[in-house]
C-alpha cells in the first residue's frame, strides 16, 4: 500500500496533520491535496478536536506545487491549465483553512516555497525553526503569487516589502521573516514541535466559542471600515454573551477557579 501523504494524529483536543512526501520537500500532488482535505473536514467534523497544527516531514516544510505531478502535465504539445489547478485544489484549502472554527498552527520545519508558503500565511499561528526558510519561488517559474498570497502577504508584511519580495523571488531566512511579521516566532530546531504543540495545548481548554469568534472577526475586518468593524463586534459579543462558554468563564472568574469549556458545538 502507497505511504499517506498526510498523517494524522489524534490528541487530546487538537490534532497534529503531517504533510508526508519528504522526498520532494513535501511539495503539493492531487493526491496529497485531496488527503489533507480530507484530514480538514475529518477534523472539523470532530468536535473534540479545538486546534490543528500543521507541519512537514524530514528538512522540508512544503516546496509548493509538485512541478512533476502527473495531475498538472499536460499531453505534449497542450499548454497545462494551472487555473484548474487552483481552482480544484488550492482554492478549496485556504478558504477551508481560513473558514475552520479552530486555530490552525503552522510549525514550519524547513524550506517553505511557492504555495508551500501560502500555506503558512492562512493559518492563524505560525511558528518556524531557525533552519526554516521561506521562498517567493513563482516568479522563479514564470508565475505569479498564488493561493491567496497576493492578498495576505501584503496585509502581513506591508506592500513594500510584499511586492519586492514576490518580484525578486528572494529567499528570507525564518529570522528575517520573524523580523517582518510573517511568522510569530522563531525557535531552536529541536524544541519547534514542543513550542508549536503548547500552542495547541492552550487552545484544547480555551472558550471554542471565542476561538471561532475571534479567527472569523480578524477576516472579517479585511473587507470592513471601523465603523462597520464597530458594528461587527457588537453583534459577535451579543451573541458571545447568551453563550455557555461566557456563562461558565464569568462563573469560574467569580469561583476563583479555572474555567472548563466544553468541545466545540
Ligand atoms: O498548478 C500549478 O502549478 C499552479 C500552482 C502553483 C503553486 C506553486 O507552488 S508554484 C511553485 C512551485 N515550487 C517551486 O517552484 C519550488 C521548487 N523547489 C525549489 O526551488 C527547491 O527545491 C527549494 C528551494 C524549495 C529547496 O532546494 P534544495 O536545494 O534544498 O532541495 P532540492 O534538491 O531542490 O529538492 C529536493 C528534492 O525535492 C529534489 O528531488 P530529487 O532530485 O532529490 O529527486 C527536488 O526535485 C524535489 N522538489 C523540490 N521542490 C519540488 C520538487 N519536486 C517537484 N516539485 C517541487 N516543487
């Protein structure tokens, strides 16, 4: 039987997907497209599960999409349809990870590239080794940014930097992109996982009421004025405070105890 191209593992409250093609630095086929969707929605259906942290196996984070992918070549002679691509596979995955009402962590181990970094831009935590780095590589193949990249990376770095970035194709080392606000920390090799998963620790005995709130009103601020935004949050709390999640996190405040908030509903 072929090796999954994503591992799952079940934790207490959160689960750990591990894009699993290190021979190719983890980079993107259809078949490992469809197994981390099917991972997402798997995990999403589990209401147990409060927070995802994503990371690659071996030195490799993603390298983006597989150039050799038989799914994408063309018949000799036909020019690909790479818009296809997008719009069956890498589309679906950061609208599904931006729309997840868990926290997605990404623990970036190695070299990130193309789409591969796209990936970390759409989770909500990121965390990379000081041996990670990350590469703009599209303009390297005659594309351009994709997979939401455009969008999110000038949003998160400011579009001077975004732009010459994705022009020069430069890599950053994970320091650099620490210092520009791509990820929020950068850790020692050894101890990423351990830094990455006390993230997801955190998460598995938060308010998952909150949680979600808190993801959906950040995106939503992105296409809001203040006003709007004022409006927004007034909603989201009023709703927020006919919750069970408020109810018992007022109570144990009161208690002078720790709260204890349920899976998700
Ligand atoms: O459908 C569409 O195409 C549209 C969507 C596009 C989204 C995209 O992501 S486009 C961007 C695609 N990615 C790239 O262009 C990056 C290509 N890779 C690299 O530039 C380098 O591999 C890295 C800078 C990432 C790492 O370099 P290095 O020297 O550390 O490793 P390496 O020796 O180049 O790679 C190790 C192996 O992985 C090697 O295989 P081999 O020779 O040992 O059998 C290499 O071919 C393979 N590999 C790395 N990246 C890819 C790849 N194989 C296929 N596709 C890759 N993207």
């Amino acid at each position: 039987m072929d090796e999954a191209t994503v591992l799952v593992d079940i934790r207490l409250g959160y689960r750990v997907l591990t894009l699993n093609r290190p021979d190719k630095l983890n980079s993107f086929t259809g078949v490992m497209h469809r197994a981390l969707r099917a991972a997402l929605d798997d995990a999403e259906a589990d209401k147990s599960c409060k927070a995802l942290l994503i990371t690659g196996a071996g030195r490799g984070f993603c390298a983006g999409q597989d150039l050799a992918d038989p799914e994408i070549a063309a018949e000799p002679g036909d020019m690909p349809d790479l818009g296809e691509t997008l719009e069956k596979h890498y589309n679906p995955l950061i609208r599904k990870l931006r729309a997840l009402p868990l926290p997605v962590v990404c623990a970036v181990n190695g070299v990130a590239a193309g789409a591969g970094v796209s990936l970390a831009l759409a989770s909500d935590v990121v965390i990379a080794a000081r041996s990670a780095s990350f590469g703009q590589a599209f303009v390297k193949i005659g594309l351009l940014p994709d997979s939401g990249a455009t969008y999110l990376l000038p949003r998160l770095i400011g579009p001077a930097r975004a732009r010459a970035w994705a022009l020069t194709g430069d890599t950053l080392k994970a320091e650099q992109a620490e210092t520009w606000g791509l990820v929020h920390k950068v850790v020692d090799d050894p101890i990423l996982m351990a830094e990455a998963e006390a993230f997801c620790q955190r998460f598995a005995v938060a308010s998952p009421a909150s949680l979600a709130a808190i993801k959906r009103a950040f995106d939503i601020a992105d296409g809001n004025d203040l006003d709007s935004q004022l409006d927004y949050e007034r909603d989201e709390q009023r709703r927020l405070g006919r919750g069970r999640d408020y109810a018992e996190g007022v109570e144990a405040f009161m208690e002078k105890r720790k709260p204890v908030f349920g899976g998700r509903s």
